[in-house]
C-alpha cells in the first residue's frame, strides 16, 4: 500500500508534470522587441510548427508548444517571453474565446514564401518592409520585371511593392533629378529590359508586370504595398493600352484623351480618380493627399480602427499593435483620399480630420491586398539620398510593425469574415 502511495506522489510531482507546455511571446508594452517577435513567429512556423496568434490578447501576443529551442532563440534574439504551463494556457485561451470578449484565437500553420518585387539596382532610396525583414530575420527572395513576366510568382504566397512607379514614369523624378546619375542609370537599365522582354516601351513593361500581380492575387496570392507601389499599381491597370506617359518617358506624347479612357473596373482600390499629367509634378493623380496637405508634423498621426476580433477577424489580425495611435509618415505618395476608395475597401487606419486612409485593405478574386501609404514609419520626410533607418533604435516601433502583421497574415488558418 506504501508502495502504491509513494508512486501517486511520484507520478503527480514528476517533472514530467511539471514541466512548462507552452512559451507565451507578450506583445503588449512589457515586450522588449516586437519587431524580432514576429521573426520568433516565422522561425517556429518554419520549422513545423503551429503558432496561436492572440488577438487582442497583451497587443496580439504569439503562443507556441515549448520546446527549448524556440526558448533558446528568443533568448538570443533578445525577446521578452514568458514559459507558462497548462493551466495557465487554458486560462488564457478560455479569455480569449469568451463571448463577451473582443479577442479571438488565430491558429497560423505555415510560414509562407516571401517575395520582394526590387530593382536589382542600387537605388539612393531605401525599402521600409525589407529593412524589418532583414533585421526580424525572415528570408524573402527578390524578385523584378524579367521575373515577373517569365511567371515566377507562382512560387510565391506573398509579395510586397515598394516605392515603385507601374506608370513608367520613373516616378516622375524627371524634373528634379533627370541629370542625376542613379536616374540615368535607372531608365537605360529599364529600357534595356523592356527590349530584352520584347516590349518597346518601359510603360508596357510596367504594365505587364502590374497585370501578373493582378492575376497573382486573383489566384489567391497575398500583395502588399507601400508608398508609390499603391497608387500606380491602379493607374497602371485603369489606364492599360492608354498612353498616359509624355515624351521625355516613352519617346512620344500621352493621349490627351486618356483621363475619358480610364478603366476603374480593372483596379484594386481607387476610383473616379483624376490623373496628373504634367510631366514635371511629382503626382500622379489625386488619390495621394500629399500636394495639398497641411498637417504639421507634431500632429500628424492616424489611428487604427478598433475590429471585432471573432467577427472581423482578417482586419483584427492586420491591425494588431501596443499602440492603436501611429506617427504619421510622409511619401511619394503619403495617404489616400478616402473620397475615391471603393465601397469594397476596408479603411483600417485614418486621420479622419483630413478625409485620409493611410492603411487599407481588400479582397481581390481569391486573394487580398493591403496598402500602406507612407515611405518610412520612422523617418518622417525620407529624402532620395538619406541613410537607412536603424531598427535597432526602433525595435517597438508600431508603424513598422503594421507592415509584419502583413507578413504573418498569410500563415494564418482562414476564417470566413462575417461583416
């Protein structure tokens, strides 16, 4: 009967039960490196395993079964964790799935294949998304034109586009940098590769690549972009077998009828817009709100809306952060004129005094996008030319970690939105 005893005593104080089940990454205040949790995030879906997404939970926390490596690399990426046992993650998740809560559980399976559409070029201005995913440690390849047009998307669950012109119009740097060396190099090397793929202008080019994503996402592909990569991606694709470049860009003049031609049925986000034609204007059309804006900058900011998280739960997951307020950041295109969204669209960050979206996002055929306005969420005013933004100096940055929750979003099992 001793015998018996001293073996119930052994089993229930085993370490075996004692030991922790699960490793809880807070993303709440208390988190010393958001930035590198979601890298954290991508590490364990790539090795197999699944990772509860918290949302709403302490900013949107990660949780993931323990195992000492998972520990071992947050202790060496330098992230805050906390190793829980059982009885702990069942309190958490019956927290997080009760009813009366504005919380969910998002289960993500799988890290998803990343790629960066970039030139391969050195450019004198920088990429905000692939500065976070360099320094929170998530491999994406790059990818341009020549592989875009030869199909290679498909290998692909998510593509980002940054500061990019889909018009053909070199971003219309022309009247400020046009004797500028990097712009020089930058419209013989894109000549060079429209030729080389069979297209005599750089506008086709730009216009075949615009159509691929088009239809990557239409597949079911994830898009994101950020600053011109947005706007010109729709005027691309309104304004197809429209000329709407002039001649110092394409060789001859723009359509002086293009405005009237415009297809608004081809296009992502924006409609109704009006073009900007002139050829040394840094617009491109008015869906950006930068010309005329006037926000001081001690005052720029926009906030995120606050989503239901068990029923809109694809913008809940979008919109997860520490801080629901966020710096403004201006861009070659900044923010979007809320007037010429498409009902479709879903507005998940704004200054409402100013009538501008700053983070969007909709579905598209089978896949869904996302926009960003802005050029740096921690470097107000880039300048072509200007030093990369040091992450290390902004490692809870909220701005930045917008652009990761675009990242994971793709490895999440699906929900059907209700709303």
């Amino acid at each position: 009967m001793k015998f018996k005893y001293f073996l119930a005593f052994a089993f229930i104080f085993s370490p075996f039960f004692l030991r922790a089940a699960s490793i809880l990454i807070p993303m709440d205040e208390t988190q010393k490196d958001h930035l590198k949790s979601y890298g954290i995030a991508y590490w364990v879906l790539s090795h197999s395993e699944e990772v509860d997404w918290l949302l709403n939970y302490r900013g949107g926390s990660f949780m993931t079964r323990y195992n000492k490596a998972t520990e071992d690399e947050c202790k060496i990426r330098g992230i805050s964790y906390e190793v829980i046992a059982d009885a702990k993650v069942t309190a958490i998740l019956s927290e997080v799935t009760d009813p009366s809560a504005n919380m969910d559980m998002v289960k993500l399976e799988k890290a998803p294949k990343m790629a960066v559409y970039s030139p391969k070029s050195k450019l004198p201005w920088d990429d905000a998304v692939t500065l976070v995913l360099k320094y929170a440690e998530i491999p994406y390849d790059v990818v341009y034109d020549e592989e875009v047009i030869h199909g290679d998307l498909l290998k692909y669950d998510w593509l980002h586009l940054h500061h990019e012109d889909f018009t053909g119009q070199y971003s219309k740097f022309y009247g400020a940098y046009r004797m500028m060396p990097w712009y020089v190099e930058d419209v013989k090397s894109q000549e060079a590769t429209a030729r080389k793929l069979g297209f005599k202008k750089v506008s086709q080019m730009k216009l075949a690549v615009a159509q691929h994503i088009h239809d990557f996402c239409e597949g079911g592909g994830f898009l994101f972009a950020m600053c011109s990569g947005t706007d010109t991606f729709d005027i691309a694709l309104s304004a197809a077998g429209t000329d709407i470049c002039e001649n110092m860009f394409d060789g001859d003049a723009a359509d002086y009828q293009a405005q009237s031609k415009l297809d608004f049925s081809q296009t992502f986000a924006f409609q109704n817009f009006t073009l900007d034609m002139n050829p040394m204007s840094h617009s491109f059309s008015n869906i950006d709100v930068t010309p005329g804006r006037q926000v001081e900058r001690s005052r720029d900011f926009f906030t995120l809306f606050d989503f239901s998280a068990k029923w809109d739960v694809v913008p809940s997951m979008l919109t997860q952060n520490h801080d629901k307020v966020i710096k403004g950041f201006m861009g070659l295109t900044t923010a979007f004129n809320k007037s010429l969204l498409k009902p479709s669209v879903t507005v998940m960050g704004e200054m409402k005094t100013q009538n501008e979206a700053r983070y969007i996002h909709g579905e598209y055929g089978k896949g869904q996008w996302t926009f960003y306005g802005g050029h740096d969420p921690e470097d107000y005013q880039h300048a072509v030319g200007d030093p990369p933004t040091d992450l290390k100096l902004h490692p809870n940055s909220p701005g930045y970690r917008l652009i990761l929750n675009n990242v994971l979003f793709p490895a999440a099992k699906k929900k059907k939105q209700k709303t």
